[in-house]
C-alpha cells in the first residue's frame, strides 16, 4: 500500500529503529514512546486492523505474539508490560496497518481496560 507509513517502514523508504525483523514481521521502538519501554510488532503483510484477521492471515497474528514474548524476555520485561491494538477509527487506530504496541516501565492507568 503506498500511503501506508508501516509499509514504507517495511520497504525501508521511512527509517526505523528496528528491534527485530524476519520474513514476515517487523518490530520497531514506537516514535512517540508512552513508556520507558514502547515497541510496535506489525506484520509485513498489509493487514488493515483486527476486523480483517481470517483463517488465511491469522498464522501471521500468532507468529506476532510469538515475537513478542520473545522481545519481552530479550528486554527483561519479566515483571509484566501491555500489548495494546487499537481496532479502527472509533477504536483509537490512527495508522490503518495491524499493528500491536508494547509497552512497560511505568502504569498505564487503571481505566485503560
């Protein structure tokens, strides 16, 4: 997708300050960081949101949680962090590629959820 800025982040047009990437995946350290620690795991593929998951992409998503917990034990996230995806417009997404956020270091309120 060419207005995407995950995917020109994939492509390597935009830089990134990549913590991890393979064949399908990608995870980058966010640019406007909520937390000491706050990384973005996004699929290469282009996926719009949640709502699009089906059983053709979903080894995808789990390859993600995957990538995370990996991520998390490599940052000595052991005492805990979130993963936060936010679903469509009215869910808070503001760039419109799947994407999960990581975050730790510091409370994120006990309202979010």
């Amino acid at each position: 997708m060419t207005d995407c800025i995950f995917c020109k982040i994939v492509s390597g047009e935009i830089p990134s300050k990549k913590i991890y990437e393979d064949e399908d995946i990608i995870a980058f350290h966010d640019i406007n960081p909520q937390a000491p620690v706050h990384f973005l795991v996004i699929p290469k593929e282009h996926i719009v949101s949640a709502m699009e998951v089906n059983a053709e992409n979903s080894g995808i998503i789990a390859r993600c949680f995957e990538v995370i917990a990996a991520l998390a034990k490599k940052e000595g996230l052991s005492e805990g962090f979130h993963i936060i995806n936010n679903c469509g417009e009215k869910g808070g997404q503001t760039v419109m590629h799947l994407h999960f956020h990581v975050l730790s270091g510091r409370s994120l309120g006990e309202t979010l959820v």
